[in-house]
C-alpha cells in the first residue's frame, strides 16, 4: 500500500472479498489528489447504507471520497477480471482506475460494495493514469442515480469530488472521483479470467462467494452451481427487459460489464432514446452497432454463454452432463426475456392480466412508432393520460405520421383494456407508475456536464439530478426537462471517457 493517510471510522467495514485467495486482487491504496472538493453527497444513499452523511462531508470525509485518506476498517484492493470486448476475448482487464474500498452491510441486511472510481493507478491498468474526467464521473452520477429512481436494479451513486487536478484525454478536462456502490462489482468477466488460466478452484471458490452472496437459495439445490447460474440468468432477462422498456442503450455490453448480481454497471457510453427505432446506437465505439437497442437482449444471452463455459466443470461429473445442463441453462433465456419483457410492455400499456396476443399489440405500437421516429417517453406517457379518456387518443395520434393507422391500433388497444377488471383509473395508475415523465435525456445531460466542465458551474447538474429522482411526478415548472431536443441540441454520438 501506498502512504494515504488513515482516517476515523466512517464505513463499519466487513471486507469478504478481501478474504478471498490473494490471486482475486492486487492490494493497494488510492492515489491522492491535489485539492479535493465535494461536488455532491447522495444523502438518501448514505443513509440507506447507514452513514453519517455530514461525516462523510466533513473535510476528512471528503478527503477519503477522494482517495487521500484510507478509512479504518478499510481494506482497498483492484479486482482482476478478463473479458470479451466487442467479441474480442481479453484475459486480462481488471480495475484499472477503480479500487474497492471495502463492503458495508446496509439497514436492510443487504451487503453492499464501496468503490472509488478514478482513483489513480493500478497492476490493472495497461498504461493508463487511473483517473476519470469530470465529465464520465457527473453522467454516471446523473444516470445510475436516475436508473435507480426508475426502479431498474442498477450500481448508485454516493458520491462525486472534484480532485482539482486535469487528466489529459484529447485535451486536458478537470478530473474527479465517483464512489461507487454496488451489491458488488464481480462480472461474468471475473470468472473468465481463472477460466482462461484453467484455475478450477478459483471458479469453484468464486461461485462459492457469489452463492453465498447474491444467491444463498441455490446452497440447497442437487447443483448448486446450476442453480447459482440460473439465478444469474433470470435476473438478466428481467433487467435488460426493464432496458427496453424505457429506452435505455447500455452502449458497451462487453463481459466485463456484466454484473453477476444482475445490476446495470458501468455507464460510459450509455444513451437513451429520443425518437424510438429499434436500431439506435449512440457509442461511438460501437461502429458496427453490436450494442444496438434491440440487439440487447440476445447480446446478453451470448455474455451468459460465456459465463455458462466457465462454470462447465461445476455442472456435471461427465463432459455428456456438463454440456447438456449449460445448454439447457442457456436456452432457457430467450422465454425468460419473453416473459419480463412482455410484463414490462403489459404495465406500459395498461394490461394487468396477461392474454395471448399482448405482446404483438406492443410491438405493433413500436412499429408505428419507428415508422414516425415518435419520441418513446412522450408517446407512452401520453397514452397513460389518454388511458381513461377515448377523446385524447386524437392528441396522441399527433407524433404520428400515419395517424390513420394509430386511429386503427389504439381500438384494438381500447378493446384489449375493456378485457380488464379493472377500472380506467386503475388502468390509468398502472400506465403512470410505468411510463416515466422524466428520462435523463442526452441533451440535457451533455449540458449539464458542459456546465461543469466549461465553467464550474454546477447548477444544471443539480437541478437534473433532482428531476430525475422523481421521473413518474408531474413536476410543474420542469416542463423543459420533459421535451426531447430540437434539432441543433440532438446527441448523435456518446463517448466512453476513458
């Protein structure tokens, strides 16, 4: 460890990771920074996870949110992970500007990841300074904390500081630290990097942790690594489902930004939806549009096949048991996303009983949607105000151009909702507590973060965030911070910031 300074007990730590075998981790503190200055301090999230917020914004607070102080208790450590990279296998990645300051339990009994991202140098970090610019630190902050607000399992935010120190990228940004919280931060990657090494322990050792961690009822299966990797694929299926459903482009779908606890980790190039088409790409990594919109979820079907390759000695005692019981785990995918996708479309839509046929109204809607480049949150959440009012749906047919086959499919949408029973205001509720007013739209992000970067000010930082901690309020007033961009302010292409 490096010379950071030790700080008073603000984490009431208990570190299982760093008691797993040294090879998992390199062991290491954060680098200090020059002058470190707190931007914004996730209240609610400190107290969620236990801590006392104006401790953690005291000046000793925010030097060790900083990297500059190591708090008692804490024991910092760069994890190694592998990956696949836009199909390119890597074997070896890791933290490479992250460290991971130890795990707290929380006042739910849930164990939870503390992390500095951008935290300076690691073994991992392949001739890189460890540090982030602003600028990623701020979109994470806005993003994860709004993914949260919309209830999508999700990495959160409890912290940015500022390091008042520059990074140099294509030009020289002022840099910053994001502490990260994570039910925790293994990846499908994790266990590709033993599977390359063939270190069998190590696997069987990693899935013990995660078992013991995220899944503790697959303990008691006949396989409790199939049963472990099950678990994992479900909570998959549902959470790009909930992707879909409010138009969320992850951007950089590699292995390695695969959460194991089925959270939504690493927010580099990430986007959402303005006008819907199924083929949306933002990342300006991703030329070839891998990691599309609609390409999300068999995307995420072939980091599981990876994942499933690397538990193949875990699954069976012939080679005949373990091949047969990864694919049957595997394939149970595409039913799994069907059927959370379809749950999420039947809330956007009003239906709270399923019945056949449900999730081609949707994809009819879609369809018409994409033929009009309709803006996806204002459509839906336009049809939620019209729900129990036949008169409006002429407002809604507005956004389209075909307004005569909107006419069509919104009285096969009517005749599905008189199938319920429930009430219009019932109906209406459902559709409300589905269909956000408020997104984290690109435009307004990339202003915000221009704000800061270009003149510290971080007013329209603030403001953003706050909307977005409430996205299905009406919010009187934020009207701008509903309207998708005009033509000059449109986000064609994100960036990953590193």
């Amino acid at each position: 460890m490096n010379d950071a300074a030790r700080s008073t007990k603000l984490f009431a730590f208990d570190n299982s990771y760093a008691r797993m075998p040294e090879r998992f981790y390199s062991r290491l503190s954060p680098t200090p920074v020059g002058r470190p200055q707190l931007i914004r301090l996730n209240q609610a999230l400190a107290a969620e996870l236990g801590l006392d917020a104006a401790a953690l914004a005291s000046p000793e607070g925010v030097e060790v949110l900083a990297g500059n102080r190591v708090a008692d208790g804490s024991e910092p450590l760069a994890q190694a992970y592998a990956g696949h990279q836009f199909g390119g296998f890597v074997p070896q990645l890791g933290d490479g500007r992250a460290i991971l300051l130890g795990e707290v339990v929380d006042r739910s009994g849930r164990r939870r990841d503390i992390q500095l991202k951008g935290s300076g140098p690691t073994p991992y970090s392949r001739r890189g300074d460890g540090r982030a610019a602003l600028g990623p630190v701020l979109r994470e902050f806005i993003v994860s904390e709004a993914m949260a607000a919309l209830g999508i399992p999700t990495t959160r935010s409890l912290a940015a500081v500022a390091t008042g120190e520059f990074v140099l990228r294509e030009d020289a940004l002022p840099g910053a630290v994001l502490t990260r919280v994570a039910a925790s931060h293994i990846r499908v990657g994790t266990f590709q990097f033993f599977a390359v090494r063939r270190d069998v322990d190590a696997i069987r050792a990693l899935a013990d942790h995660v078992i013991g961690r995220h899944y503790p009822e697959a303990a008691n299966a006949a396989n409790p690594y199939r049963a472990m990797l099950d678990a994992v694929i479900a909570r998959q299926a549902d959470l790009v489902a909930r992707w879909l459903g409010v138009g969320f482009i992850h951007g950089v779908m590699n292995t390695d930004n695969m959460s194991i606890a089925g959270e939504t980790i690493d927010y580099g190039p990430c986007a959402f939806m303005d006008a819907y088409h199924p083929s949306t790409v933002f990342s300006s990594i991703d030329a070839n549009g891998r990691y599309a919109y609609a390409n999300q979820p068999q995307i995420a079907q072939w980091n599981l096949a990876r994942l499933t390759e690397t538990l193949l000695p875990l699954l069976g005692e012939t080679e005949d048991e373990r091949m047969a019981s990864g694919q049957a785990a595997i394939m149970a995918f595409g039913g799994l996303f069907e059927a959370a996708y379809s749950g999420v479309m039947r809330a956007k839509l009003g239906l709270s009983e399923p019945k056949a046929g449900d999730l081609d109204l949707a994809h009819g809607l879609l369809d018409l949607m994409a033929a009009s480049r309709a803006d996806m949150t204002l459509t839906f959440r336009a049809l939620a105000q019209a729900v129990d009012d036949p008169v409006a749906d002429a407002v809604v047919a507005q956004s389209f151009t075909d307004q005569g086959a909107f006419a069509e499919w919104a009285l096969k949408w009517r005749g599905r909702l008189a199938l319920e029973a429930v009430s219009p205001e019932a109906q209406k509720q459902l559709m409300t507590s589905a269909n956000p007013a408020f997104i984290p739209r690109n435009h307004l992000v990339e202003e915000a973060i221009a704000h800061a970067v270009r003149d510290g000010d971080f007013g329209p930082f603030e403001t953003l965030v706050d909307v977005l901690a409430r996205p299905f309020d009406e919010q009187p007033g934020r009207e701008r911070h509903q309207l998708p961009p005009r033509p000059e302010e449109e986000v064609k292409q994100t960036f990953c910031g590193t």
